[in-house]
C-alpha cells in the first residue's frame, strides 16, 4: 500500500482551500476545510482508482454490476481515511494545521440515496468487494434530494428536503465520455434491415434523455483496490436547437427538458412499498438501461462475441427495483446484436440473478399494463414474448394444473409481475437470511421453487465492521485489537478469540467501560439535539430502524406506557433506570406510521417530566436517524430492539450493527435474529413472541382475536384506553386511528401484527432483561460475547459467498507503479 506523506497532504489541503476558496486556512469556514481535505484525500486515491481498472483490464477478469435504486452511503471522509490506514497520519496533519478531524468529518452531508436496509446493504456490499478484491461496479441514480431530513416539530414528523449536492460532492467524478441515450414512450414499428434482409423492431416517435454518469471510488482496506459506484443523473438531449424548433418539434422539446429535469429529481422515500408511480418505473428503466448499455459497450471493447457476455459480466438485481435489465439486455442482444431469441435468452438466463428481500405484499412490485406499455413499449413487447414461452413452460410441465398459470404467470390480471419475471429470467433467487429463504421457498416462491428448485440459494446478510465498528466506535474497536491483533478487520471470524477475555473479570470491566464511555457520548448528542438529560448509568434500550407497523415500535411503546403505570401504581418498586431510545423515519405519506411517531413523543413528554417516577424511564426520539448518527447510537446501545412479526422482517442489519457493538438483542425468531441466537447462544439473548410457523398458520386459518386480550386482560386493557382517553393528549382523536387499528383494523385484520398477542412474552422478557443487567458480571459476559460471536454476520462473509457461488468472481491483487 502506498504511505501517506503527511506533510505533502498538509500543503495540498493548503492548497486546495486556496484553489477552491481563494483562503486561507485561517479564513476558511468548516465546510470549506472540509472540502479541501476531502479534495486532498481524493488526490491521494486516484491513483488506486486508475491501478485498479488497469489491473481489471489487464487481467480480463469477470465483473458484478450491482442494479440497486439504492445506496446508503453515509459519509465518506472517515471511511475511506479508515480504509487507507491514513488515521494517524491524516489526524496528525490536520491537528498541525490547527484543525479537527472530528468537526471536519462532521461537515460532510450523508450520501443518504436509500431508505433503509436494502440500500444500506447495497452500500455495506461495495466496501467488501473492494476490500476483498473483487471487480465491480454499483450501478444507481445521483438522486438530487436524497433521504429526506427528518425534523420533529411538536411531536410530529416534518420532512424536509435533503439537499446534500449544495455545495457540490467532492469526491465524484462526472464522466460525460460515457453518456447514452435512454428511450421512452412513442411506438414500436416494424422495419426491413437494409443489411440482413431480416425485419427490425424500431422505437419511434419517443423522448428521450441523456444519462450521464458520475463516479464515486469505494476504497479497498487496505489493498490498493478502488471499486466505483457509478450514480447515473439525467440530462436533457438537443435541448431547443433549431432543427426541432424549425421541424415544428417545440413542444417535444420542452417535454425532453422536463423529463430529464423530473428523472432524478428525487429518491421515493417508501421503505418495503411499491409506490407504483409512473416516475418510478421512470427511473427504474433510466439508470437500468444507462447501466446495461454501458456494460455491453465496455465488454464489446476488449471481446467481439456478444453470445460470450456471460463470463465476463454479472447483473445482481437488488430486489424487484431493477428487473427491467433482464429485458434491456434481451432488447440489446436481439434488436441491436441480431441474435436468435433462444439464443439471447440463454444469454440473459446466463448473465442475470435475483435478490428477493421482502415479502410484504404491498412491497411487491406490479405495474399496470396500460401505464408499462405505453412508457416502455419495446420492452414491454419483450415481457409479453417471455410471458408467451414462459406460460407454454408452465403448462408443458403442469398439464392439468391451471392454478399454476394463474399464479405463477409474469403478465396476469392487467398487471406484470416483476418478481416473476426476475425468478424466469435468471439463474440464480436468493433470499438474505436462512429463515427468509425457507420462507420463499415453502410458502411465497412455492410454485416457483417446485418448477425451479437449483436456482434458489440463500445468502444471510451482513455489515461491515470498517465502518459499524473500526469507525463508529474506535474505543471498543482498540480494546479488541488490543487483546486479539488486528486480523479481525479483515477477516471478522477473528473477533470470537474475544470469547476467552469473557471470564477475565479485568476484560469485562474494560469493555463495560467503554459501553460507558460511548453511552455518555450518546447522551451528549441527546442534550446536543434534544435537549433531554438522560443517566449513561440506566440501561440503554434502542430501537433505531424504518418506522414500519411490522417492525412493532408501538409494541415498545405500549409496553412503556405499561411500565410507566406498573411505576405508578407501585413508586417503590424495585426498578433498574432505563432508558427508551427510538429513532426512524416514516414514509411521507404513511399516516399509521407518522401518528406512531407522535404517540412515542406524547409518551416521551409525559414520562420525562412526571417527577414522581424520579427519572426512571425515559423516553427519547432521536431525530434524523441516518448512517451518520447511528454509528454513535450502535456503539452506546445495551438492549437491541428486534422485535418485528415474526416471518416479517427478512433478514434485518441493523440487528448484527447492535450485535457487533456488544448489545444483546431482544427479539423475536425472524430474519437474521434467528441466526444471531444461534451463534450467540439462545442464554445469551431475550427471546420471546410467536414463532413465523404461528404467525403464518394464524393468517391462514384467521382465528386471532385481539378482543379476547382486551377483554381478559386489565394492565393491555388500561394502556389501550389511554390512547383515547387524554392520557397523552387531549386531542381525543389524536391515536383514535392506532387504537382501532388494534381492536378493529378496519379495512384489514384487527391487529395484523400480532401486538397485543405478544405482548405478555414481551413484557416478560424485558422483565428478564432488568434481571440480568442487574448482575453486572453476569451482563457484562453475555455483551461481550455478542461482540465476539458475531464472526459470521460481517459483509466481507456474505460477498465471498456471492462471489464464489453466483457471480464467480476472481480476487485480483491491485499495485500501484509509477504508471499510475
Ligand atoms: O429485512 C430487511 C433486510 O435486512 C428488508 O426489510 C429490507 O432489506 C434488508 C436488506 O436485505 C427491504 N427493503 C425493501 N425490501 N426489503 C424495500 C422495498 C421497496 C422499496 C424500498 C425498500
């Protein structure tokens, strides 16, 4: 690896605020400092960059294009100085130029182009490749508002634009040389090929936009190695130029200019739900089909035989999101390449693979054949030839079995059904936690599974401890380090030679210290931001995620509001302080959610400010949860809140962030968590709540009543009641609508999510919880094993297994020479 000089980086952040500024460094503001450092920093990987896709080049190797709508980058400064082992060096040269590191870092807007996991996976994903040295590309749209900002203004969630391009991204690099041309709308005619003779299928009288690139590196640890995420914006093409304005084409025009504007204009902020809006799929196709032509384009550089595209190249479509590449590339192959339609669908089955990551109905993506046909309609002319084969495949293999059709059909009941067209076209379907998969394959995916079980496999997810430990909690991350070397960082499965240290009473005070430490971080940045005083000597109880009905935080805050009346009741039981900490985002028009927010801070005023129950439970929302603050947030948490449906949640990440950090997940057996259990050990963690099995045979023979648990039930009776009876706002109507969600879900099953249900179990593990934190060796133990057996959940582990079982990637060994 190439060193760090520090005094070179000192002159050229010197430099670059001059440059950039016309300052000083004295004169400069923060963000301007920040600009030049991060300039500066640039400057020092872009020679990686170039070795690194000469070394790609030279060596011919095989590349992943990861499709993902998504990417929840978060910062970058930090990260790539942690990856480039700068630390000591970069902090030593800005301390000597009189500057902070921290309050630099701290300037820097998230990259927030996702709404949750999905996105945030995406991102965890590109920092493994890199970092185990596979070829790749992320493929995605350069959304100008990404994220919005959350603000809480009495209570309620506002949301405000995240306007994180402002003051430009220093680390992006455009790359108009590679622009293309993407099609909507217009007609599709049939034309004699001058050439071939044959007949051609020709898009007419559509728009069109420019799709222009610009790149951001994603830095190897430590390897030389710079992957790039490639964020597609769009432009507008022959924006007014006298040839249309003469050809009587002023209006088209104009409706180019306003495409282009409105393409990427801003990312959907629907966390597992399909909007369904025709600037949706807009956006799909763009940086789809931007991404596949430049694929083919670059492959057809070095290689003459298109049929061959499949060894060099792999499409991982990131859910539903991106499926229209599997028709994008069919279009390419048979329209543009002149190949046989078996021939370029063997081709396409070759190149493409499927990631499901939900289950959720309402999340699954169905467009309507009016609305996709008439945006799309050459490729929707493909989906109905695929549709056409497919449905002759189904009906050759289930003569007698009509239902299969019906159910399985790509193109049915006036809709096209994308998840199908991703299982039919590619060669791979993989669910992201082992509970997950089975799910698919036994109830969701059945009929799928049954006609195709050799493509379905399972790949648990993970995270990168780069970021969720060397980063965001450099005090824990030394300490491991300190005990058991380095390795870990590189390779997490390490990180269980911690389990030793466990019966070491030393060890466990050490690390119960700097779960202090970081929790008194965490209360700062409360006062800091919400002006609420919290104990670092309570426990902290966190549940930081998506707001979701599914992921259950009204289950955590009913249960608050019960252990607020059992305080009540009885002032001198005997109680272990807490602290409740929630932080999530709601999707903007998703009324449930949004009045769960306010319920949590109606709860929270009431709670904080009774002084009778002499501060032993409060209660905070963290405002604006995104990547940046929740590095602080996993790194001080005790208590992991995992407690969705289960069968709900397919795999859940930030469960392994908390875990990695030495909390103890309390949870229900969903999604990863099962697997976290497993690894951890079952006394090691809360577990409590229906089981999937349960969950699934009660939705199906529909015998839950919520009503027998109100009705036998006095202490969910009274919680219930409060809702609606001025306890926490004298607006009665205020939590009418999550009341009756509960006891008559109107519109759909009373209580779908099974809350009242799991309530007791609940409750009763979170008794179990207090128990066990109140034997302080006794919780020290069970923490620090979670950091230690959390060996399998990093993201590095998940990329080895995608890379050796779908995409068949090559390691490649990056030297920086003078070249470069
Ligand atoms: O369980 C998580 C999973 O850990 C799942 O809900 C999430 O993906 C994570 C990573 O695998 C997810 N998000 C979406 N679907 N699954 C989604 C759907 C539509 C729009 C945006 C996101």
């Amino acid at each position: 690896m190439k060193e760090l000089n520090k005094e070179e980086f000192k002159s050229e952040v010197e430099d670059y605020v001059k440059v950039l500024f016309r300052k000083s460094i004295k004169e400069a503001d923060d963000q301007q400092i920040f600009q030049a450092v991060a300039y500066a920093v640039k400057d020092f990987i872009v020679d990686q960059w170039m070795a690194t896709h000469r070394t790609y080049e030279e060596k011919d190797v095989k590349t992943v294009y990861y499709l993902s709508m998504e990417f929840l980058m978060g910062r970058a400064l930090g990260n790539i100085i942690i990856n480039l082992k700068g630390n000591q060096a970069i902090k030593e040269a800005i301390e000597e130029l009189g500057l902070n590191l921290d309050v630099i870092e701290d300037q820097e807007p998230d990259a927030a182009l996702g709404n949750g996991g999905l996105g945030r996976l995406a991102a965890c994903f590109l920092d493994s490749l890199s970092t185990l040295g596979y070829a790749a590309y992320g493929c995605g749209i350069r959304y100008k508002y990404g994220m919005f900002k959350q603000v809480i203004e009495n209570g309620y969630q506002i949301e405000k634009p995240d306007d994180w391009l402002k003051y430009g991204n220093p680390f992006e690099i455009k790359r108009p040389e590679y622009a293309v041309e993407v099609k909507f709308g217009g007609y599709v005619s049939i034309k004699k090929d001058e050439e071939t003779g044959r007949n051609k299928f020709v898009q007419e009288n559509y728009q069109s936009v420019l799709a222009v690139p610009y790149d951001l590196p994603v830095v190897g640890y430590n390897n030389n190695v710079v992957n790039t995420l490639r964020i597609w914006d769009a432009e507008a093409i022959d924006t007014f130029n006298l040839d249309s304005f003469d050809k009587g084409d002023y209006q088209k025009a104009v409706e180019q200019q306003n495409l282009a504007r409105t393409i990427c204009e801003v990312l959907y902020p629907n966390d597992n739900h399909m909007a369904g809006k025709e600037l949706r799929l807009k956006q799909q196709y763009f940086f789809v089909s931007a991404s596949v032509q430049r694929a083919v384009m670059k492959y057809m550089e070095k290689h003459d035989d298109i049929r061959k595209i499949h060894e060099k190249v792999c499409f991982q479509l990131n859910d539903t999101h991106p499926t229209v590449a599997v028709a994008e590339l069919m279009r390419i192959l048979v329209d543009e390449y002149n190949i046989e339609w078996d021939e370029a669908w063997h081709i396409t089955n070759k190149t493409c693979a499927y990631t499901n990551h939900t289950i959720m109905s309402e999340a699954l993506e169905k467009w309507p054949l009016e609305l996709f046909s008439r945006l799309l309609p050459r490729i929707y002319q493909i989906i109905e030839e695929i549709n056409r084969r497919f449905v002759l495949d189904i009906q050759r293999a289930y003569p007698d079995d009509y239902g299969k059709v019906e159910r399985m059909a790509i193109i049915y009941d006036g809709q096209v059904k994308m998840a199908h067209l991703a299982i039919a076209a590619g060669f791979s379907v993989n669910g992201v936690a082992r509970l997950h998969t089975e799910i698919l394959k036994n109830q969701e995916l059945k009929d799928f599974y049954q006609m195709m079980p050799e493509k379905f496999n399972n790949k648990t997810n993970g995270i990168t401890q780069r970021r969720f430990l060397l980063h965001g909690n450099p005090l824990l991350a030394d300490f491991v380090t300190k005990k058991i070397g380095d390795d870990w960082i590189t390779d997490l499965k390490h990180i269980d030679e911690l389990s030793v240290y466990t019966d070491d009473e030393m060890s466990r005070k050490e690390f119960m210290n700097i779960k202090y430490q970081n929790k008194v971080r965490l209360a700062k940045y409360i006062k800091e931001h919400n002006g609420i005083e919290v104990n670092p000597r309570s426990i902290f109880d966190v549940q930081v995620k998506r707001l979701h009905e599914y992921k259950r935080q009204l289950l955590n805050i009913l249960h608050v509001m019960y252990l607020y009346n059992e305080l009540k009741k009885n002032p001198d039981k005997e109680f272990y302080p807490r602290t409740f900490i929630f932080g999530a985002k709601a999707s903007a028009g998703y009324h449930r959610a949004k009045s769960i927010i306010k319920l949590i801070n109606s709860v929270a005023d009431v709670v904080n400010n009774d002084k009778s129950i002499d501060g032993k439970i409060k209660v905070v929302f963290i405002e604006n949860y995104r990547v940046s603050n929740a590095e602080i947030i996993f790194a001080a948490a005790d208590v992991s809140e995992q407690i969705s449906t289960a069968s709900k949640e397919a795999s859940g990440t930030g469960n392994m962030k908390f875990m990695l950090n030495g909390a103890v997940t309390l949870g229900t057996m969903d999604g990863a968590n099962v697997e976290i259990v497993e690894e951890v050990g079952k006394e090691n963690a809360f577990i409590f709540g229906l089981s999937s099995d349960e969950v699934i045979a009660y939705e199906h023979n529909g015998q839950y009543n919520p009503r027998d648990i109100y009705n036998t039930d006095g202490d969910i009776r009274a919680v219930l009641t409060q809702l609606v009876d001025g306890t926490y706002s004298s607006n009665l109507d205020e939590f009418r609508d999550i009341y009756n969600s509960l006891l008559d879900g109107q519109g759909g099953r009373p209580d779908m999510y099974f809350i009242l249900k799991d309530f007791r179990s609940y409750a009763e593990a979170q008794e179990r919880v207090s128990a066990a934190y109140a034997d302080t060796a006794k919780w020290a133990k069970m923490a620090m094993l979670n950091t230690a057996k959390c060996g399998k959940f990093s993201s590095d582990r998940t990329i080895e297994e995608y890379a050796q079982e779908i995409w068949h990637l090559e390691k490649v060994k990056v030297e920086v020479t003078t070249e470069d």
